[in-house]
C-alpha cells in the first residue's frame, strides 16, 4: 500500500477518534483534512493546488435549491413539536387502543409514525415519546422492556419515514454519486435521481415497519399478557365525545401529512416548495392548537383558502389566470377572483397566526432552534466537503473503490462490506456525518456495478436506523436514557429493542431480495 493510501486511512481513523473525543462534528471533519493537506504538503505527498477547488465545492452547497428543504422542515419538525401536538395524539391513541392487550404499546407506534411523518426528527420523537408515554405505560402495568423498546424503535421511524431530513440529505447526496458514477465509471443511464423518488421508495418499507412493529408488540400482549396488559376504555365518555377527540386529535397531522407528501409524490410541488407547505401548515397548527380562542375559525378560513389555490393550480381545470393576459374570458376573470380572495385569506390566517406565535414566544423559540439546527447541518456539510477533498487528493477514493470491486461476492459482497462500514459507524457517527462523508465515496462505485440508486438509498436509511437502535452506543437508546425514569434500567432499555432490531434487520433483507416493494 502506497504512503499516500496509509494517510488517506489514518485520516478517517483520526476524524472517528476526534470525534468520539467529543470534538464538534464540523471542526472534526474540516480540521482533519487540513492538518492531513499540511502534514501532505510539507512531506510532498500532497498537491495543494486540489484545494484550490473547495470554494467551486462549497458555493453549489449553499445555493442547492433542494438543500432549502432542510432549514424548512426543520422549521416544520420543531414547530410541532413545541405545539404539544403529541400530547393529543398519544392520549386518543391510547384510548382507541386501549381495550387490547398491548393496545397502548400499538398507539405509541402509531403516534411515533404519525410524528416521525410530520417532524422527520429522531431526538426530538424520542424525547417527547419518552417523556409523555414512558411513565404512563410503566403506571399501566407495562414491562420496562417492551414500553422502553416500543418508544426507541417507533422514534427512529423518522429515519424512513417521509419527509424525512435523513431523505432530503441521502436523496441529494445519492443523486451526486449517480452523476459521479456516470462521470467517472461510464455508467449509462440517463436522468436524475430526485428526493422525490426517495420519498416514494420509502413508503412500503415504512408501513411494512410500522405493521411488524404493530404486530410484534400484539404478540407480546397475547403470549406474556402481564407485559403488556389492557387498560379498557375511558370512563364517563359518550360515544361521540369519545369520536369527537379522537378526531380532533389526528385529524391535523394527518392532514398536513397528506398536503406535503400529496404535494411532493404528485409532482404538483418540488420537495423544497412541499417543505414551504409544511412549514406554513405548521404555523396555523401550532397557533391553532394555542390560540385561546377563534382558533376554529382562523384554521378552517386558512385550509379552505389553501384548498382554492391546491384546486385551481392543480390544472383541474384548463384556466389560464396569468395576471398578465390582454384579453379575459368569463371563467378566467371568476377562476382569478377565486384565487386572489383565496390567496388573502391564506395571507390573512398565516399573519393571525405569526402574531399569536410571536405573543405567545413559540416563534421565536422554534426560529432560533430551527436555525441552530440548520447551521449545524450546512457546517457539517462544509467540513465534510473539506474532508473528503483532501482524502481524494490522497487517493482514497481509487482505495476505496479498488476494495469494493475486489470484494469476495462481487456485488453483493460489496453491498454487505459497505452496510456492515454504515452501520458501525453508525455507533458513533450521527446520520449526517455518515451520509456527508461515507456516501459519496462508496455509492459512486455500487451504482457502477449496477445497483440502482434508490434501492440503494431506502437499503442505507434503513441500515442507519438499524444502527440508531443497537446497544450499546445507538443514538436513540441515549436520548431515551436521559428522559426515562430511575426505575427503568439500561439493561431493561437493551434488551426491550432487540427484538426490533431483529424486526430491522428483517426488513432489510426482506428489501434486499425483493426490490420491486421499493415504488419509483
């Protein structure tokens, strides 16, 4: 192995050391690559002039039209968060499934999903999973392994789930490695692989956790009732209150989900303009849910003005309403007045509720969050095109791609060594470091070996969520020990996802041999 190759290498071994040390993601991974440019430099293993193409890198990042999603549905995911939406959700959950051995454990996945759909934001479902149901199902009897299991596993959901952040970033990351695998390996095939497509994909194998998961805990509230007992319906409700709350309670999420999504997989809207979508559903959510009083009227003014413009843009009806016609016939003068009065009272109800967001100082707490979050993951994603720069200029990438083709296996054997790479790092690593920094280097040379490049995506967010399970360092058993009680132990949080992970790894496989469940 050539010196220049043994740098490349003790480059990605010292980043994971860095950063297990503690050291912030993004100053890991740009200070790295310039020390190892500077020890190359001065040792002649090294041509600085490759750096002279980090501001031609970088600039593109920045303005990447589909990388404005990020901050927006960030926006959305912290918005509804902070709107105690999961409050409502998990308390009529409960009660629908509440007669049925392991009935709240089902309505914890349900809400996970219906969350992890809306938010797309790991920590943040856990957390709130945590801290609202955890104690609620430990008082009802439940074991400490399956309440604590069941809440790990139905957080992560927002790994797969659309839209989800992990999609919006692996979509793009995995639409550059398809043009650099037609670049640089003469791959054939036209297009571009879009973050819509991701989304599609990730449908099936997203329901298909949600059911094994659902059914799972069902098994354990028949086999071992004493783990997961049933808690009977609410007490002093009629029928139609009870009706009443449940749909007053998923009603809003769920339509806001099919506005974003709809949008998105219908083609009517680009991922970054579905985000814009959620963003402002979240806004009249939020100050619907907050609002002390009108807030019926102000959130039905506000869907009914969004459903005008949704039906008159969708070319339901061949109207032209281009403001800057000479000529007016009689349908388009009503077609446009439909869709100015719709437009002013989506501009009405959206400042109504700013401003009872910024009385009451959601607003400006979602904003700064939203904006931390956002800057880390743009920082990160400098400091990973720093690193992987300098690592090319070192040869890593012909290193990497030269042990991935003569893999035992062939292709398949490839896959396996590049999943296997993922998902330990995954211990350490979070979702975006991995996808910044191990994705463009591996993908390129997987999709030259005839791998389609979506298949290839839902096979690597799948295996990360994998990894955000696993005991002892995965991600999601962290945040869930902060938040659970004393009573739970860490070996009762371990052994409660294991049966998961078997259910994940499942998946993966199951996806792995039948591509056709994955829609494109």
């Amino acid at each position: 192995m050539a010196i220049p190759e043994i740098l490349a290498l003790m480059m990605f071994a010292c980043v994971c050391g860095v950063l297990m040390c503690g050291v912030r993601v993004a100053f890991a991974l740009a200070g790295t690559g310039l020390v190892f440019a500077a020890i190359g430099a001065a040792s002649g293993l090294f041509d600085t002039v490759i750096l002279l193409n980090l501001p031609g890198r970088i600039y593109p990042i920045i303005t990447r039209e589909i990388l404005i999603a990020v901050p927006l549905f960030v926006f959305m995911g912290v918005m509804l968060e902070r709107s105690q939406l999961a409050e409502d959700l998990l308390e009529a959950m409960g009660e629908l499934f509440g007669p049925m051995r392991g009935g709240l454990g089902v309505s914890v996945v349900m809400v996970g999903a219906l969350l992890a759909a809306s938010t797309g934001i790991v920590g943040a479902t856990v957390v709130t999973m945590g801290l609202l149901s955890l104690p609620t199902m430990l008082s009802r009897g439940y074991s400490p392994a399956l309440a604590s299991g069941s809440i790990a596993a139905s957080g992560t959901l927002g790994q797969i789930i659309p839209p989800s952040i992990v999609l919006v970033i692996l979509g793009d990351q995995m639409s550059n490695a398809y043009q650099e695998a037609q670049r640089s390996y003469g791959l054939e095939g036209g297009g571009v692989i879009s973050v819509g497509d991701l989304f599609a994909a990730a449908i099936v194998p997203g329901l298909i956790l949600i059911g094994l998961y659902a059914a799972y805990i069902f098994a354990a509230g028949y086999f071992r009732p004493a783990c997961a007992p049933a808690t009977g319906w609410p007490k002093g409700v009629t029928a139609r209150t009870f009706i009443r709350r449940i749909a007053f309670a998923m009603l809003p999420p769920i339509i806001l989900i099919i506005a974003v999504l709809g949008s998105i997989l219908s083609g009517y809207a680009t991922p970054t303009r579905g985000a814009a979508l959620g963003a402002l559903g979240a806004i009249l959510l939020a100050a619907y849910k907050l609002s002390p009083d009108q807030k019926y009227v102000r959130l039905g003014a506000c869907l009914a003005a969004l459903g005008f413009i949704l039906l008159i843009g969708a070319d339901l009806t061949p109207v032209d309403i281009r403001l800057s016609q000479d000529e007016w016939s009689a349908s388009e003068i009503v077609t446009t007045a439909i869709a100015v009065f719709g437009a002013g009272l989506v501009l009405a109800g959206s400042a109504a509720a700013l401003f009872q967001l910024l009385k009451t100082g959601h607003l400006g707490d979602v904003s700064r969050s939203a904006m931390h979050i956002t800057a880390m993951v743009f920082f990160i994603l400098i400091g990973a095109t720093i690193f992987s720069l300098v690592f090319r200029g070192f040869g890593g990438d012909e290193m990497v791609a030269h042990a991935l083709q003569s893999a035992p296996g062939g292709q398949w054997g490839a896959l396996a060594l590049v999943m296997l790479v993922m998902f330990l790092l995954g211990f350490f690593l979070d979702f975006i470091e991995i996808t910044f920094v191990v994705v463009p280097l591996v993908a390129p040379v997987l999709l030259a070996m005839g791998m389609d490049p979506i298949w290839l995506g839902i096979l690597m967010a799948l295996n990360l969520q994998t990894s955000f399970l696993t005991p002892p360092f995965g991600f999601a058993l962290f945040y869930l020990r902060g938040v659970a009680p004393a009573a739970v132990k860490t070996s009762d949080i371990y052994k409660g996802v294991l049966p998961f992970i078997g259910i994940q790894i499942f998946v993966i496989c199951l996806i792995a041999a039948f591509p056709g469940l994955v829609i494109r």
